[in-house]
C-alpha cells in the first residue's frame, strides 16, 4: 500500500491546533489530529450542499413545487475546504452569478493553488469567483440583505472541533445575522457531520423555514451526513 506522505501544516484560525495536509498517490487529505477534516475522495455530501442550495435559488422544481429564481445571484461559501462545495455551485449556476468564499486559514487557500490544483480543476481561475481569507462571520455581517444564499461547510458543523470561534455562527445571534444577511427567500445552507435537533430549533427560533436532508459522503455510500436548507422567510 502506498504510505501517506504530509506535504504541509498550517495552524487553525486560533492558533489552538494545527491542521495537516497529507498525499497518498492522487489522494488528498486534511487532517486534525487523528481526525480526518476532509478526503478527496469523499465529495458527495459537500456538493449536494451546492446542489440543493442552488436549486432553490434558481427557478428550478423542488418536491414538485416551482421555486420562485433570484436574478444575478449573488452567493456566499464559508470554507475552501477541497472545493467541492465551489465547483458543484459553478455547475449549477449562471454566467451572471458570483460566488464568494471565505476562508479563514490562508494555507488552505495556498494548498489549493499549489500542492492540490489538480484536485481543483482551476475553479479558483473561474471569473464568477472572488476568494477572501478572512472570517465568514465577517463576510456575513458585511450588510444586509447582501447574499442570495449562504452556504456554510465550517468546522464539523454546528458541533465545532477545529476552531471555537466557529461556534458563533450557529449561535441564534449567529442565526439572525445570517438571516439579516440574505435577500428575501434566500437561503442558509449548512453541513454538518451528523443531526442535532438543537441546531434545527435554533434555526426556527431565528425565522427561517426549515428543511433537513440527510445525505452520503460518496454517493449512496459512506458517512451520513445532514445538510439544513433554511429558507428566509418574510419577516412578519
């Protein structure tokens, strides 16, 4: 078997921990610890993050309902991560688009360009995408009504391990500024790890219309996963 070989490290965004990019022939990745953040084999739960998102926001048929489209969409993904969440939002999307990631570790972003660009497929070259190495939080509360949807792949979910900081986002303050921040029927999409009924109550507490969608990390098989779709809803 051909052996890992750890091609870098960086510190998370607090300094507290140090994340670990590791190779293995073609195979990617990102370590904390002993767990592993993420794999370039495993993308599936990650793009139906952009999937369903996307879905919602342009004019397509969901459940067999007609979705009302949002014109020059305008999206936001808190983490890089691999770019699977990127690339499967550029699929989905229109020229007139734009995409906006924030990422909080610059290496991440470094590790995209060099050692990993051929996982990337230069999506990061693509003129819709803007990258900012910063906080999502900061790029959520940049103004209101500024995002068409949200699309958050931080941390482990609402349960966060890497960086405690991220335990804001979830937070119902968290819940509402994110709310503030999307344009009527917007969307706030979230991955997680696993479900936590906690995380749905706070979502409904802040206002939105929630649907939560269980899902694979490879396809129909590996990890399940849970992704939230929470709809902004008028503000009564």
């Amino acid at each position: 078997m051909i052996p890992w070989v750890q091609l870098d490290s960086a510190k998370t965004g607090d300094g507290a921990q140090e994340l670990r990019l590791k190779r293995r022939g073609s195979e990617f990745s990102i370590m904390l610890g002993t767990n592993e953040l993420m794999n370039s084999r495993l993308s599936g739960s990650e793009e139906a993050l952009a999937r369903l998102s996307c879905q919602r926001i342009s004019g397509q048929r969901v459940s067999g309902q007609r979705i009302s489209g949002h014109r020059q969409p305008r999206i936001l993904i808190g983490g890089l991560g691999m770019g699977f969440t990127l690339r499967a939002a550029l699929a989905e999307l229109g020229k007139d688009a734009s995409v906006t990631v924030a990422e909080l570790v610059p290496a991440v972003v470094a590790w995209a360009r060099g050692p990993m660009a051929e996982v990337f497929g230069g999506c990061l070259d693509d003129p819709r995408v803007t990258i900012q190495e910063t906080d999502v939080g900061q790029s959520i509360r940049s103004g209101p009504a500024a995002w068409d949807a949200i699309l958050l792949d931080v941390d482990n979910g609402p349960e966060g391990i890497v960086h405690k900081g991220n335990d804001a986002l979830y937070s119902l303050a968290g819940l509402g500024a994110a709310r503030s921040a999307l344009k009527p029927g917007g969307v706030l999409a979230v991955w997680s790890q696993g479900p936590d009924t906690g995380f749905t109550r706070r979502l409904k507490q802040a206002g939105f219309a929630v649907e939560e969608v269980n899902t694979r990390a490879n396809g129909k098989r590996g990890a399940r996963h849970v992704i939230w779709i929470a709809t902004n809803s008028p503000r009564s």
